[in-house]
C-alpha cells in the first residue's frame, strides 16, 4: 500500500510540458506589479508639485492602493477558483497596466488618486493567482525556490523602478515611467496563454462561486492565522522599503556622494534590491532544507540584525551594507510565502484563500507608511525606521515559532 501510495505521488508530480511558462508568467508578473507600484515612491516630490499638494497627500495614494487590494482578491481569486487560473490572470494584468497608463495622464490629484485606487484592485487580485498558478504547476521539490523566484520579483521589479528613474524618466519625463510597463505586460500575457492550465485546479473546482466563498468560510481558524501573519509581514515589507528613499533624501552627509556613479537616492536602493533578490532566492531554497518557518525566523534574525547599520549609518558604505543585509532578510523571509501560504490553504480555494488573506494583511497594515511618517515627525527618521522594526521582527519571530506548516505538501491528492 505504501509503495503504490509513493507511485500514486510520483504519478501526480506537476511535470506538465510548458509548465516553466506558467511559473515565468507568474514571476514577471509580481515584478510588473512592483514596478508599477514603485514609480509612485520615486516621485513623491515630482507628483507632489505637478499636483500641487503637499508630499503627505501623495504618500496617502500608497496607503490607497494597498487598502484596495483585498477587493481584488477576493474578484480575481475567486474567478481563478472557479474558472482556472489562466484567463483570469490575463484579464488581470491588462486590467492593472492600463490603469497604470491611466495614472500617467491624471489631470489632476482626484484623478491620480482614484487610478491609484483602482490599482490597487488589479494589484491584490494578481498574486493570489500567480502564487497559485506557480505553485501548482511547478514541481514540488522546486517550490521552494521558485517561491523565492516569484516573490523576488517584488524587489526586481523596485530595483526596475530606481535604473528606470535614472534612465527613462531624464529623456521622457516623469509621466514615461507609468507607460512602460505595458510592455512587460503584452509579454505576460503571451507566456500566460502558452501555460498549461493548473492540474489540481481541474481536480479540486468547485461548482459554483458560492461553494468557493462557502469553503473560505470553513476554514477560518487557519485564515485567522495567516492573517495575522501577513498583517505583520506587511509592516516588515513596506515599513523598510516605502519610504526609506524618502529618507536618504533628508541626510545631508550624503548628498554629494556617488553609489556607483549615482546619486545615493538610486544607487542604494539598486544595491538593497539585488540582496532583496538574492535573499528572496536563498532563503526560498533553503527552506527546502530547514522547513519554512524556521527559514523565515533565520531571514528575520539577519534584518534584526542589521538595523544598526541600515538606521543610523554615517557613512554611504554603512548605509549600503545596512540596506542590502536588511533586504536580504526582509525579503528573504518573504520568499518562503508564496510556498508556505500555498501549502497551508485549503485545496479548492489556493487562488482566493492565500490571495485574500495575504491582501487583506496589506489592507489591515496599510496604514503602516502613514504611521511611520508620523513617528517620524516627531522622533526623527532613524529612530522611527528602528521602532517600527524591531516590534515587528519580534512579532514576527513569535509568531512563526508557535505556527503550523506543511512543508511539501502534494497539491494534487492527499496522502495521510
């Protein structure tokens, strides 16, 4: 029994003929995402003046955009759910890119902040189906990795936005860097339609829309869990990311150095993002190796470490190595999610389940920028970056010791 049992598993592997097209549509499409994201914190200063609002009220638009995710999730993730993961996922990319495009050429501040919310929407509904459609469709000893690959897309894609920056937007101007991305996405939608649709979509669909949000329903006491996680991985992720631009702007000791022959503003932020990737990648492997909650607790460890260095660092060079070891950790502890939200989610739900609850742990930590901002006025940026941080490393690492996990768990049949 046991030996048919392995062969049956063997049989189910996801080594379906195209499934690397899957896996590529999903990366490239979280690196869009983050991108397009991304641009809005480089131009804080710019939106700020061609709108002529205070710089606060463009921070806002940020919080907007996260807040609206959820509503995408739930949209995109249930049609995923109930009819497959492909269509839906291309529906959702040239949603958000032509938004996008829109945000580009908004007349004014109503306009821009209404496209960014909107956005929003197409933001939260893609990772819960190209989280799934990954997942799913890749071989189950690489989800670790292609975990990290998918995830780590998030810092490309902001790594993108910073050479973007320095090379777009000084030949076409600021409203050039809504409109490029659309590129990405024609790509996207090409490597989408030549995927195979998801095997253990086919054997867990469920009926009807109803069924879906029945079976969430079901499963609240894991959902509450995971929830819980993501509220406080999002504090990790934007607390050290979205304004931390907007802090190297505000130290003078800086002003006048070059990180690799750029200005500090890009150059940093290209280096923190290529220890994001690297970590993301790692950490995503190695919790193949050590389990994924145990992974994560090391790549938390790493950033906690580094909070001297990244806050308070006088000097390019401790700014550069504090930043890139931080990223390293923050990203990769969230490598290993797109594997472990998966594994933990419910069979016929794996794009609205992992999607839901991952956007609606932004949606409850969206206030988290507005937040830091404010620790800022009134304790200086280091020490706000450094608060803000250290709860939510500790958190962090309490929650993930005491949590469940299934570690390699088979997608397409159940074996006890």
């Amino acid at each position: 029994m046991q030996i048919e049992e392995e062969l049956l598993v063997v049989k189910n592997e996801p080594n379906t003929k195209g499934w690397q097209f899957a896996v590529a549509s999903s990366i490239l499409g979280w690196v869009l995402d983050a991108f397009d994201f991304f641009v809005v914190v480089f131009l804080f200063d710019a939106l700020a003046a061609n709108f002529h609002v205070e710089k606060k009220a463009i921070v806002w638009t940020i919080s907007i955009t996260l807040a609206m995710r959820p509503v995408g999730a739930l949209l995109f993730g249930a049609l995923a759910d109930r009819y497959g993961r492909k269509k839906p996922l291309m529906a959702c990319v040239i949603y958000f890119s032509t938004i996008t495009v829109l945000s580009g050429f908004a007349p004014n501040y109503l306009f821009f902040a209404i496209m960014r919310a909107l956005y929003g929407i197409g933001m939260g509904g893609y990772w819960g189906i190209g989280a799934s459609f990954a997942m799913e469709n890749a071989p189950r000893k690489q989800r670790g990795v292609l975990s990290g690959m998918m995830q780590g897309g998030y810092p490309f894609g902001y790594l993108l936005a910073a050479v973007g920056m320095l090379t777009i937007m000084p030949h076409l101007g600021w409203r050039a860097m809504f409109v490029v991305g659309s590129l990405l996405a024609v790509v996207i939608v090409i490597l989408t339609y030549l995927s195979p649709e998801s095997e253990a979509w086919k054997q867990h669909r469920m009926g009807s829309i109803a069924n879906i949000f029945k079976t969430l329903f079901q499963h609240m006491g894991s959902f509450s869990y995971l929830l819980l996680v993501m509220v406080v991985m999002s504090c990790l992720s934007h607390g050290t990311q979205d304004l931390y631009p907007d802090f190297l702007k505000s130290l003078p000791s800086i002003k006048d150095a070059l990180v690799l022959g750029m200005k500090p503003l890009y150059g940093i932020p290209i280096i923190y993002n290529i220890g994001a990737i690297t970590g993301a990648i790692f950490f995503g492997y190695f919790s193949e190796r050590i389990g994924r909650r145990y992974a994560i607790m090391v790549a938390l460890l790493l950033s906690l470490l580094a909070i001297p260095a990244w806050a308070f660092g006088g000097s390019v060079l401790t700014l550069v190595v504090g930043s890139y070891v931080m990223q390293t950790g923050v990203q990769g502890a969230f490598g290993v999610i797109p594997a472990h939200l998966n594994e933990l989610s419910p069979d016929a739900v794996r794009s609205l389940f992992p999607g839901f609850v991952y956007q609606l742990g932004v949606l409850v930590a969206s206030p988290a920028v507005s937040f830091e901002f404010f620790l800022r006025d009134h304790f200086g940026y280091p020490w706000a970056l450094t608060l803000f941080e250290v709860i939510v490393i500790v958190l962090l690492l309490i929650i993930f010791a005491l949590g469940p996990e299934q570690r390699g768990r088979h997608f397409l049949r159940h074996i006890s």
